[in-house]
C-alpha cells in the first residue's frame, strides 16, 4: 500500500468511528488528517484533501478547538490561518474524555437526579421506576467519578511517579 492510499485509508476510517464516539463524520476526519500531517495544515488544504466546502471545514475546526485537540498556529509571512492537532495520545484521549463527560455524562446525571427524585405515590410501577433510575444515577455517578479520577491523574505527577515505580 502506497502512502497517499494509506493515509486515505486511515482519515476514512477515523471518521467512520468519528460518529461512534459521538462526532460527525467530517470533524473526525479532519482530526485524523491534522493528527497524521508532519506539519500544519491551512484550512483550504483541508478543504481540498477532503473535497469538503469552506463552511464545513470552518465550523468543524472550530468544534476541534472548542474540544481543546486542534490548535490554530500562524506561520512568519503566511496570511492563512494553519491548523494541527494535539499528538499526545495520553493528553488526546484526557481531553476528549473530558470533553464527553462535560457534554454527555454530566447532562445525562442531571436528567437522572431529577426523575429519580419524584414524588411517588408509593405505586408498585413508581416504587420501580424510583428504585431503577437511582440505580442508574448511581452508576453513572461512579463511572463519571472513575473518569474524573483517570483525567486527573495525567495531571498529577506523584501518581504518575508512583505507577512507574510499581511498573518497575
């Protein structure tokens, strides 16, 4: 397999599971163009590269940046703006784990208190759905609090110094 075809191959691929983690199609292959380019990119090579229009490759970098993985980076005597994404695998995934929580665990928990919460009149059927949904908020809870912990140990550098010292 060529490079081109390779390359190609990959930004496909990327925003075909762009959508399984909850972006659209187009803002994950732009990601994946920008994650793999050596360098910089302006916004009309994006274009071209991904025959998509100007609106489209506009409103899905500014999306890349309001999640904090694509940055805008100016070259000396360049008028265009040009774009790169974050590289760090460890801080990409932090980032896009904390970018999820924000916009779709932490709404979901909001929900959850709230149905949770209601006033039963001690029906069989309301008694139920009480019990499930604290069940679930529950759940949820825990596995957002995890998350929290996982992002927060990239930041912190005593726990990271102790994982490699049990590692050795």
């Amino acid at each position: 397999m060529e490079f081109k075809e390779a390359k190609n191959k990959f930004v496909q691929t990327w925003g075909a599971l762009g959508s399984q983690w909850g972006i659209n199609k187009t803002m994950a292959q732009i990601h994946a163009l920008l994650m793999v380019s050596h360098e910089p990119i302006s916004m009309e090579d994006i274009m071209e590269e991904l025959q998509i229009s100007r609106g489209n490759a506009s409103m899905n970098l500014r999306a890349l940046m309001d999640w904090g993985i694509v940055y805008k980076e100016y070259k000396a005597g360049e008028r265009r703006e040009f774009f790169t994404a974050e590289k760090d695998l460890d801080e990409l995934a932090v980032k896009i784990s904390r970018e999820r929580s924000k916009r779709e665990i932490k709404p979901a928990l909001k929900i959850l208190k709230e149905v949770s919460s209601i006033q039963s009149d001690n029906t069989a059927a309301e008694k139920h759905f009480v019990n499930q949904t604290t069940k679930l908020y529950d759940f949820v809870l825990q596995a957002d609090n995890v998350l929290d912990k996982i992002t927060e140990y990239k930041d912190n550098w005593l726990a990271q110094l102790l994982v490699k010292f049990m590692k050795k």
